[in-house]
C-alpha cells in the first residue's frame, strides 16, 4: 500500500467501525431513509423495538411499519413545519408478531454539499412506559403516587417550588426529598432553559397551548448537567392546579446521540473531503452505493449518475483484466493493497489509480470499500522525471564542459568531457588524488578552496587555475564548485570548463592592444578620437603632423578647431565629421574633394573617414577619424584619368574614349537629326617597316603621322589611334560628301608622306573607309562593324583610297558575310561542332601496298556539314587559322592516344594540313613539340602538309619550320604542287618527303596531253630530288592506270575512298 492511502484507509475503517459500535450501544433505534422513504441504514436495537433484524428493513418503505398509515404523512407534515428538526413525534409503530408499539421520533433532514435533500435521519425510542404512566396518573393521583412512587421516571409536581418529588428525582439530582421540597423548580434547571421552564408552566396553569413534551438540561447537586425528557401537564393537587411533569434522563441518550452525529459529521467530511477517491459498493453485484466528490472529480461521472450503476454499466475499465485481478484478490484474500489499474474518465481521459479495497459492514450490509488514489499526475511525473534524466544524462555525457564529483580527494562519475580533457580514463582518474591533476603552482590554492568548501562554504565558488593532462599538457581551467552532500558525505560537484584557448585569446588581445597602440603611432594614415560630446582626447603622430596640432594641445577642444576641412573646388567649409556621426549614428565619408587646413594655414589634400566609437550595448561613446594625404594621389588620378582616356604612344584619344564619342554623336543623330561621319584609316604598308627596322621605327612612324593628321583635322573632330596602325577621325556635323572629301585628303596627306629611319625611306599609304551617321544608324558596333568592312573594301579594291558605306553593297555584302563567319568559326571552336574526317592514301607499287596513310580533313556541323572551303577563306582572313590548326593536332592527338595499341602500331602516317599563318606564328612550333611531348604518336608517323602558295608567301618561315620538325623525325608535303608560277624554284629550298600533285591537273590526265605533261614533269624532278610524288582527285581506274605508268607513288581521291568521320575510320576507330 502507499504511503498516502494507509492513512485514509485507516482513517475510514476506524470511523465506521466506531459509528457501528456507538449506534448499536443506544437504547434508542437510529435510522436514515432516502427521498422515496426507503430505509437505508437502521441501527441494532430495532430488533428488540420491533422484532426486526437490520438486514430485514434494509430498502424496506417505512410506511409499511406505521400501525396507523396516515400518521407518515402527518409525520412528514411536522418535519415540513418545523424546519427540518422535528422532536418527539409520537406515533405507534407495527412490531413484527403484530401488536402495536408506541414511541416517540426525533428526525431531521439530510442534505449534500450542494443543499440537495438526501433523505432523514433519525432516532425512535420506546415510549410505551411514559403513556402508560400519564395514563394512570390522570386516572387516579393515588395511582400516580403509587405510580409515581415506584417509577423509574422522575415525577414532580410543583407550583414554582416543588409541592412533590419522586425516589427517582432524588436519585439524578443527588438532592434528598427533604432538600428538593425546599427548592424551586429553576433552582435544578439550567440557566439556559429556566425561561423556557417558567413561561411554559405559567402558561399551563392558565391554559394556554404548550408542548406536552421537550428536552432539557437540569443541574444536579454537584453542578453537572443532565438531560432529560420531560412531559407536563396540569394536575390538581390539594385542590389547586399545578404543573406535573414526568422526567426521563436521556443524558446517556444525548451523548450517544451527539457523538453519533458528531462521527457522522467526520465520517462525511472525510468522505466528502478527502483527495484520496472512496466508494462504497454492494459485494454481490459491485453497485454504487456512495462515492465521494473525489471520485466525481476525477472520473467526470456525477453522483446521480453512478450511485446505483456498476463500473462495467459505467465502462470506466481501461483494461477489462485489471477488473478480473481485483475481484480475484478480493476473492483470496478479502482485501486488496496497492493495486494500481488504469480507467477512462467519462470524458474518455485515461487515468492511473492506486487503490485499497475490503469488505465492511454497514448497517448489516456487506460492502466494499475501496480507497483509490489519482497517481495519473504522478505517472506523468514519473515519465517526465526518466525523460529529464535522460536528458540530464544525455546533457552531461555531451556538453563542452567537464562535470564530476569530489569527495574524499577523489574524483568520481566523471563525464566524457572531464576524460577528454584530462586524457585519462575513468579507472586512472578513480585512482589519483584531485591534487595529481593540478599544476603544482596552483595546487595549494585549490586545495585551500576545497577545504573551506568542506568546512560549510556552501556559496558557489568560481575560480581559474591550470591542470596538467596525462601527456603533460597545461591547459587552463574555469571552475565552479558547490557543496552538496553524497550518499551522506559531504562532496563537492564541480564544473569545468577548458578557457585555454580564452586565456590564449586574453593574451593575443592584449597584445593586439599593444599592436594597435604601436600601429596608430606608426600608420601612415591620421587618426584623431572623440568623445561623446565630439571633443578631442588623442591624435597619432601623423596626425599631429597633417594638422598642425600636437596631441596635448588638441586634447579637449572640438573637431573643428583641429581639423578644419575645406571644399578643394568651391573653398566653402565642410561640416564637421564628427556632429554627421553623432547625429546619425553612421559612418560618414568624405564628399567629393576635400582639403585640410592646418595650423598654418597650408593645406593638403585629403580622403577621411568618420565612425562612431560603440559599446557592447550599441551606445555610442566616441568618434573615430581617419584621413591620409592624398595630394600626391589626386595629382596622379587626374594623370591616370588622361592616360585612361588617351593613347600613351600618340598623345591621341584611345579608342574607349572614341567610342564613347561616337555614341554621344550616335544620340545627338537620333534625337537631333544631325549628321556625322566616322572615318577608318588604316596604314597599307605599316608592317613593311616594323619588319624591316623593327617596333622602335614603327611607334616613331605612329607618332609622327598622328601629330601630322591632328593638324589637318578640323577643331570639332575628333582623331584617335583605335589600336596598331588603326585610326578614326569623328568628323561631327558633317555630311558624307564633305566626308569624303576630308577622308580623301587625309589619305593624300599619308601617301604623300615619307618616313625616313637611319638610312631607308617608306612611303606608307593608307585605305579608309567611311561611314555616314545618321538617325537611321541602328547601333555603336554596326557602325564600327560597317567602318571596318569598307575599310576592307578599299584594301581589297587595291589599297590607298576612300571607300564610302552604302546599304545593299555587293562589296561589303560580301565583307560582311566573311565577318559573320567568324563568329560562326569562334562558335564552333567553343561548342566542339568540328570534325575531323579520314582519306585513306594507298601506294601504286606493289612493295607499298601493304601501308597504312591517310589525310586528316576538316569539316564543320551546321544545318548539313560544311566543306572546309566555305569558311577557311574568312578564317584566314581574319587570323584564326592558327587556332583552327592547334585544335586539328591536339583532337589528332587524342584520337591517336585512344585507339588500341596495336592499331597505333600499324599507321604508317598521317597527314595535317597547316596554313601559312600557322608557319609565321612564333608559338606554333612549341605548341606542336609540347604536344608531341605528350602524345603516344611517333614523329615519323606524322606527317604536315604545307600549300606551296603558304611556303611561296613565307619562305624563312616555312623553311625554319620544316627544318626543326624534320630533325625530329616528322614528315613534310607540299599540297597543291604545280598552282603555282615559282613551285620549282622554291621546291629546292624546302626538303619535304612528298609532292602533292595538284588534281586540276589529276583530272583530265586521260584526255588532256598537257595536264599529262605536267604531271610526268612533276613526278620526274620530284624523284630527281629523292621526293615521292601523291596524285590528288583520283576519280577512276583509268586515272589510276595512268598514274603507274607514269610511276607516281601514292594515289589519293573518291575512286581510291571517300572521307569518313575518323571516329569511324578503320584506321582509329576503337
């Protein structure tokens, strides 16, 4: 059982088993009836009133025990009238063999704490003796004395002093006859009721309407009280009227009657009031009999409800088999402790109970009582005190601090944290002294604390000291420490946390002060703090030197007296930084150009900055200003702005700013209508003298042909240099024929230059193209896009002359188509949408046959695939057929790198096209060694061809090429052999391995004797010359048959085998 419902049980067993006890004792029967007037409760001694045990009346109607029926209602009539406390109702009562009893009821109702009637209780004693005696004494005074005599009642008479007394009222009042005669009738009755006694005899006497019966309290010889039941009633006595009254000492009676009331009273305050849940319910089928508010406020069942329903009507079982346990035990043992069960409120709430149960008698019913306690909060405290230790648990095994106990020097239940910091584990630490863990240094004052903490200190105490780990490491230590008691011993919990890294931090803080003191006193930049109220408290030494000021001096006065700063450009004052911060609260930067005034009176210019000086809490307590002397600086921005805007060899507009120019020229056409003009001028034979004397002697000619331009050029025009030997005059307000003419005569004034270097002379020349500019002009780059193909234009048709824009131009029309193929080419590049195709090339003679060669060809993925001569013109053109070339030998490469080992080993060559750009670029020939480096193929399996009009256009350059990469064990082919008018007479000078006859010629070798004539030509000095001859475009075998007679080596074109993707070529493919 737990300890809160032994206490209630008991409380309640030993109140109904001394309610039992007390009723049963009474001469008096006690009863209680519910509203129906059904008895529910009757004490012992109605057995001997009316032959009945308890048991028999209990549920019994008490009208059926009423001898005269009518007198139930008269008896509920009186108990209406006199408020619910009705005293000595005398009726007869029917006893079980039949005959008629009198007696006489005292009754009052019974209600709940709600007020709501419950029912009457009240007591019925035998009365039977008392009428008989008032009987006699009206028949006859000698029988009353007889009577009166030998009664065991008190029976007096008296007119205010006793005239008669009895044996009997002797013997209660401890008086002798004697005495009493003596006395008057108040001097025995107690004060409170010597009124009542005199008004009541008084008016007896003059036949006035009195009770004939009532309570009362007398005083005996001794001065205590007693109780008695008195019946008056006029008699005459010697003559005269006198009152007679016949006593009866109910004091046993009264007392039993108020200690019954009085343990009612507790049994139903501790019933009504005690948390513990009581009920009280029938053995045989477990009804309801009672229950008390605890069970209605925990169940939600009201009593109304309950009271006369069982727990299964009710459906308050949570588990039916708890129910089954209950009545087992109850069963075995006839009682029940601590069992605990769970049920469903009316509400449908789940609740845990602690119960008691056993079997009782009350009133001769056999009950159960049962005695339960809601330990549903208690449950939930239960689940909520494992969840906290969990989480306790879990926050001591993972938090960043070390927790553990100490007690007798020892440390114990360390938590991870304090192993990880210590580096010992949980058995080594049990077995060291908490000293062994201290740095010697620290050791006694953490011994100290721990002592007075031992000794009652019971405050939290915080301090630092350092400890030493198992591997000798100090580290520094923040502990707290609290004294509490463990398993009945004083101990010590501790929390500590590793500030090693704090203390590092301190230390690098303060010398970060340190730094920043010595740094403010050593930057180049001024420095100058405030106070809140804006004055002065330091400078740094270079501000003391920009303003003028020594620190002391400046110590107290405001901002503005220090550092007075100016407008550079209008003079005016500029407001105090400091006030701005201040007031805003927020950085404040120099506007535009500022100068600083010193003390004496020069100035410099300057760049500052204000910010305000904030606490933690963000108020702000200061200012701080930092500025630095940028005299020196704006002199060179205003350098760096022309420089920005100018070209730095000419002296002339850059092209950035020439742009920006002409697109205010571009607005003004559209938005005014004016019209402008924009010449390109390009020199014709500027690379002539930078190849001839070298860079030195082109920069002097730019310059000296752009300072002549400039004096030509109208005031409103602008001339600029666009980049290399490319300028552009904005001729603004002017119209394309006044253009042209200005155009013109530019270009007679360059052709009519000579530019003499050391001992040479150059005329240059130039092409121009000319661009009108009007509202219809779309947008900047169309302009300079159309500049720049009728500059073309005019290269193309010859050089040294103007070429002017029109719409619908075949010239730029076809200009323009090669610009757009160049942003197709970059495309491609960028987009991988090259590809690389194979053409085999098969030997003539019967030794070769078995050889592997083959050409690589380009091709590019458009709509449909695009032959090489559809863009390689544009290309060359525009100067990418060296990044063409580079993407051709590294995508080679990597195809060679991938294929099988075995076909690696059976290619005899392969053949690259390289233009003539590619020859004169200075970093080609490293870009090929570099991936020759890097790649499987073998130099003699490769093979470049070279066109002879690319070697024609760069003889050294094709030569040096050849040289180097022929040493190296690379094969060289000179393509399209015979097109031109000089083949031969290079041919000598170039040591290649192969001669490419051109096809023009390969064509109509059947049918045309001269093409024939050429080829057996081309064939015999190749041979001559140890070079093997590859006849292109062989469309037939009737070609083929020729081409062995005339012994050419290698045969090439659509009859031998058409291109294939090298992807899927036999030759590389995986």
């Amino acid at each position: 059982m737990s300890p809160e419902s032994k206490p209630v049980n008991r409380q309640v067993n030993n109140l109904a088993h001394d309610l039992g006890g007390i009723a049963n004792s009474l001469q008096e029967t006690l009863y209680q009836t519910d509203v129906q007037g059904h008895i529910t409760w009757i004490s012992q001694p109605v057995h001997k009133l009316l032959g009945y045990t308890p048991a028999e009346l209990l549920g019994v109607p008490i009208d059926s025990l009423y001898a005269e029926p009518s007198d139930r209602k008269h008896f509920l009539l009186a108990l209406e009238n006199s408020g619910g406390q009705l005293d000595d109702f005398r009726c007869r009562l029917r006893h079980k063999e039949g005959h008629e009893v009198w007696v006489s009821t005292t009754a009052v109702y019974i209600f709940d704490e709600a007020g709501e009637t419950l029912g009457v209780a009240g007591s019925t004693r035998d009365i039977a003796n008392l009428i008989n005696t008032k009987q006699a004494f009206l028949e006859s005074e000698q029988k009353f004395r007889s009577l009166a005599e030998t009664s065991a009642h008190c029976i007096f008479v008296y007119r205010e002093k006793f005239l008669y007394v009895n044996p009997a009222l002797e013997a209660i009042t401890g008086y002798s006859s004697e005495e009493l005669l003596k006395k008057n009738v108040n001097d025995l009755v107690h004060p409170d009721f010597r009124e009542l006694v005199k008004s009541r005899a008084k008016a007896r006497l003059v036949g006035g309407t009195v009770p004939e019966r009532y309570e009362l309290k007398l005083l005996n010889k001794n001065g205590e009280e007693i109780w008695v039941d008195v019946a008056a009633s006029i008699v005459q006595f010697d003559g005269e009227a006198a009152d007679a009254a016949s006593v009866i000492d109910i004091t046993a009676q009264k007392t039993a009657h108020k200690a019954l009331l009085l343990s009612e009273e507790r049994f139903r305050k501790v019933f009504e009031a005690n948390a513990a849940i009581i009920t009280i319910n029938k053995i045989e089928d477990g009804e309801y009999i009672d229950v008390n508010e605890s069970f209605v406020r925990t169940s939600g069942f009201s009593r109304e409800e309950t009271i006369g329903k069982t727990s299964l009507e009710l459906r308050i079982w949570d588990h039916p088999d708890d129910r089954k346990k209950l009545v087992q035990n109850l069963q075995d043992k006839g009682f029940v402790h601590d069992f605990e069960f769970s049920f469903r409120s009316k509400s449908g709430e789940l609740k845990h109970v602690l119960s008691s149960a056993e079997k009782v008698d009350i009133a001769g019913q056999a009950c159960l009582l049962f005695i339960g306690q809601d330990i549903s909060d208690r449950k939930k405290y239960e689940t909520a005190l494992r969840t906290s230790e969990e989480k306790y648990r879990l926050l001591v095994n993972n938090v960043k601090d070390a927790i553990f106990i100490v007690q007798d020097l020892r440390v114990k239940f360390p938590n991870p944290r304090t192993l990880e910091i210590t580096e010992y584990d949980e058995a080594e630490l049990s077995n060291l002294l908490v000293s062994h863990l201290v740095h010697p240094d620290d050791r006694q004052i953490v011994m100290d604390r721990h002592h007075q903490r031992l000794a009652g200190n019971t405050e939290q105490d915080t301090y630092q000291f350092r400890i030493m780990t198992k591997s000798g490491l100090i580290r520094w230590m923040d502990i707290s420490v609290l004294l509490l008691a463990w398993e009945d011993r004083p101990a010590t919990l501790n929390v500590m946390r590793d500030i090693t890294a704090h203390k590092t931090a301190q230390e690098a803080l303060f010398d970060e002060k340190e730094r920043a003191h010595v740094t403010l006193e050593s930057i180049g930049d001024g420095v100058i703090t405030t106070n809140a109220k804006g004055r002065i408290e330091y400078l740094n030494p270079v501000a003391e030197q920009l303003t003028g000021w020594q620190s002391s001096q400046a110590r107290g006065l405001q901002l503005v007296d220090v550092f007075h700063i100016i407008d550079e450009t209008t003079r005016a004052p500029v407001d105090s930084p400091t006030n701005t911060v201040l007031q805003q609260g927020q950085k404040v930067v120099a506007p535009g150009h500022t100068a600083l005034v010193r003390a004496d009176k020069s100035e410099s210019s300057i760049e500052y900055a204000a910010s305000p000086i904030r606490q933690r809490d963000g108020a702000i307590t200061g200012t701080v200003v930092v500025f630095r002397d940028v005299t020196k600086m704006r002199g060179l921005a205003r350098q760096l702005s022309y420089q920005a805007s100018h070209d730095s060899l000419t002296g002339l507009i850059n092209r950035r700013e020439f742009e920006t120019r002409l697109d205010h020229a571009l607005t003004s056409a559209k938005t005014e209508d004016k019209h402008h003009a924009l010449c390109y001028l390009d020199l014709d034979q500027f690379k002539i003298v930078n190849d001839t004397c070298g860079h030195s002697a082109g920069d002097e000619l730019l310059k000296q042909l752009a300072a002549l331009l400039q004096t030509r050029v109208r005031d409103v025009d602008t001339l600029a240099r666009l980049g290399g030997d490319e300028f552009g005059i904005l001729l603004e307000g002017c119209p394309l024929d006044k253009a042209r003419q200005i155009g013109d005569s530019l270009r007679c004034i360059v052709k009519d230059f000579r530019f003499v270097w050391e001992d040479k002379s150059f005329e240059v020349g130039c092409s121009v193209g000319l661009v009108p500019i009007t509202s219809h002009t779309e947008s900047l780059s169309d302009l300079l896009r159309a500049a720049d193909a009728a500059c073309y234009v005019a290269k193309d048709l010859g050089r040294n002359r103007v070429y002017a824009y029109k719409p619908d131009d075949e010239e730029l029309a076809r200009r323009h188509g090669e610009m757009q193929w160049i942003t197709r080419l970059n495309a491609a590049l960028d987009s991988d949408k090259f590809e690389l195709y194979y053409q085999p090339i098969v030997s003539l003679s019967t030794d070769g046959s078995g050889e592997k060669r083959g050409e690589i060809l380009l091709r590019m993925h458009g709509k449909q695939l695009i032959p090489p001569m559809a863009f390689i013109p544009a290309a060359e053109r525009y100067g990418m057929m060296p990044t063409i070339d580079r993407w051709i030998i590294k995508k080679v490469f990597t195809s060679f790198n991938e294929a099988p080992a075995k076909r690696q080993k059976e290619i005899n060559c392969l053949s690259i096209n390289l233009s003539g750009q590619s020859l004169s670029d200075e970093g080609f020939l490293n870009f090929v060694l570099e991936k020759l480096d890097e790649s499987a193929i073998l130099p003699h399996q490769l093979c470049f061809e070279i066109t002879e009009t690319a070697a024609i256009a760069n003889p050294q350059g094709a030569v040096k090429f050849i040289g180097h990469l022929r040493d190296c064990g690379c094969h060289f082919a000179l393509d399209d052999f015979g097109s031109g008018l000089s083949s031969f007479a290079y041919l000598k000078d170039m040591h290649v391995d192969f001669l490419k006859i051109d096809g023009y010629f390969i064509r109509d070798i059947i049918d045309d004797p001269i093409d024939l004539a050429m080829v057996e030509s081309i064939n015999h000095i190749g041979h001559v010359m140890g070079i093997k001859t590859v006849a292109e475009f062989v469309e037939s075998e009737s070609i083929v048959n020729k081409l062995k007679e005339l012994g050419v080596d290698y045969a090439q074109g659509y009859h031998i085998a058409r291109p294939r993707p090298l992807s899927k070529s036999l030759l590389l493919a995986h």
